[in-house]
C-alpha cells in the first residue's frame, strides 16, 4: 500500500513538473503520429475494483465492487497511420480509516479497510486527428485484473482482522480518449472506458463467480518516440 500511495504522488509531482516545463519552453509544433511512431504514457487511474466478502467461517462468500485508484504504464506503437496497438500494466489500491466515535469502548484503535490490485492489458486504437496537435482514439481492448481487500477493525466487541480471497478477472474493454500535444515530443493523453467480464474467488472452500461490469479511465503525460 506505501508503494501503490508513493507511487500515486510521484505520478502527479512528475505530472506537474512536466507541463509546466512543456507549456513554458517547449516549441509549439508538436509531433505528428504516424507508422512506426510510438506512445509511452505515464498515467493516474481511476476504477472499478471486485471482491468477495471475507468468508467469516459462515461456509459461503458474496461479490462486492468498490472503487479505486492508480498509475499505468503504457504504450501504443503505430501500426498504420490510424491504428495503434496498446499494452498497459498498471496497480490500483484505496484506504479507508474509521475512527471510533464516542459510544465505542474506551482507548479503541482505529479500524482500517485496504484493497490492492494489478492489471495488464492489451488493445487496439484507431486514431483520428482533428487538428495538427489533437487526436481523438477510441478501441477494444482484453484485460485481466487481480486484487483482495483487508479488513483491520481491533476494535471490541466485535474485533476482526482478516484478508478477502484474491479476485480474477478478465475482461472486455472498450474506451474513447484523447492525446493532445504539447511539443514535439511531449503530450497530454488519456481516456475514459468500460467493461464487462468474468470473476471468480474461492476462500476456505467456499466459492464466487459472477460477471461484473465497470468503469475506467487515465490521465497523464505521453512521450512520442
């Protein structure tokens, strides 16, 4: 969670840093894609996480969704001069903390509710530009995402600490976004997406799958190559 919670920061201080540079001393001209060019893209996220409630020792478990947040690592290499091909990996996490309030028992430790996950995928853009530094891309996409929950509540008197089993998914994508240039190697690029999918966990037995459906998206800073 510390590295997912650095990493989110440095995301945004280089993103930061980043534009200002570009808008203040970058030339105007930016890059034109073409056959050949590629796309490195250093990205915030935003989504849609599944799991399966901790099994509690009641024999059976049930799906729940929550959201959560990120950075990615992607790449689209120009196949043509309108399609690219897209490959992304990227980690998700979120963090709750629940501070006892003045009917709890005396002296109780915060709880804490953490989830964590991974992802890659694999895609395809079809890419149209609407001016010489603006290009709208929108296209398909196969996924799989891997993530659990922990549950931290100390506090009596019901006190429970345990893990959710670790949620597979693998999905179907689809999104529409934008790259817009800055300079002749920089760019803003991002998008936002859906999907739908296949899930499954299994915890002490005890067994879940089920197909969920969501929400994607990603901002941040593209280098041209």
């Amino acid at each position: 969670m510390v590295i997912a919670r650095r990493l989110g920061l440095a995301l945004a201080l280089v993103a930061v840093a980043a534009l200002v540079t570009a808008l203040l001393f970058a030339p105007a001209k930016a890059a034109e894609l073409a056959k050949g060019s590629n796309i490195i893209s250093l990205q915030l996220t935003h989504g849609d996480a599944d799991f399966a409630e901790p099994e509690f020792g009641s024999g059976s478990i049930t799906a729940f969704d929550h959201s959560e947040w990120g950075g990615q690592l992607q790449l689209q290499h120009m196949l043509s001069d309108k399609w690219a091909l897209a490959a992304s990996y990227g980690i998700g996490t979120f963090s709750e903390t629940n501070k006892p309030g003045d009917n709890a028992a005396p002296n109780s430790p915060d709880g804490e509710y953490t989830q964590s996950s991974w992802n890659v995928r694999l895609g395809a853009d079809r890419f149209v530009s609407l001016a010489d530094d603006f290009y709208l891309f929108a296209g398909p996409g196969i996924e799989y995402w891997s993530g659990s929950a922990e549950f931290d509540f100390p506090a009596p008197p019901f006190p429970y600490v345990t893990e959710t089993g670790q949620t597979n998914r693998i999905s179907l994508t689809g999104r529409i976004g934008v790259h817009i240039g800055l300079s002749s190697s920089l760019a803003l690029n991002g998008h936002f997406g859906c999907y739908v999918g296949s899930a499954s966990v299994d915890q002490a037995g005890a067994e879940a799958s089920w197909m969920p459906s969501g929400n994607q998206g990603a901002l941040g800073l593209a280098f041209s190559l």
